[in-house]
C-alpha cells in the first residue's frame, strides 16, 4: 500500500487514484463487480457495488431498498464513484 493513502485507509476512506487493492484495504470487498473491455483500446473498466439496490424481506414479504455505492476503476485505479 501506498504511503499517500494508509491514513485514508486506516479511517476507511474511500479516494479517487487508490488501486483496487486499496480501496479493499480500506471498506472490503465489493459485492458484486460488473467489467467491460471495449474498442477503445486495451483499457479494462470495472465497476464495484457496494450494497444492494433492494432485497427481499422473505419473513415479512416486503422489499426493501439499500443504498448502493459504485465505484469505477480504469486499469484498476479508482477513478470515479457515485452514491
């Protein structure tokens, strides 16, 4: 890990230009990964959700919604994310 980014890390905080390893290092795995490689060259964009759009309450049959976090990375760099 990357002496810029340990103080982050060690308060779990997320910041644009962390590797992937980082930001694991940091709030965990994600729970689901979406990747694409396009024409565009030999760039492979990755997308990592943490939390879930909705899930369902089977006990009480409800669905309920869960804030998702996306965060892009490029080449395994974060280079964007949205709540």
């Amino acid at each position: 890990l990357r002496e810029d980014f340990k103080a982050h890390i060690l308060k779990g905080n997320v910041v644009l230009g962390m590797t992937t390893d980082e930001v694991i290092a940091s709030i965990g795995k994600p729970h689901k990964t979406n990747q694409s490689v396009g024409s565009w060259g030999v760039q492979v964009h990755e997308q990592w959700i943490y939390g879930s759009e909705e899930y369902d309450n089977y006990s009480s049959g409800a669905t309920h919604f869960v804030p998702a976090h996306y965060f892009n990375f490029e080449n395994s760099i974060l280079t964007s994310w949205q709540d």
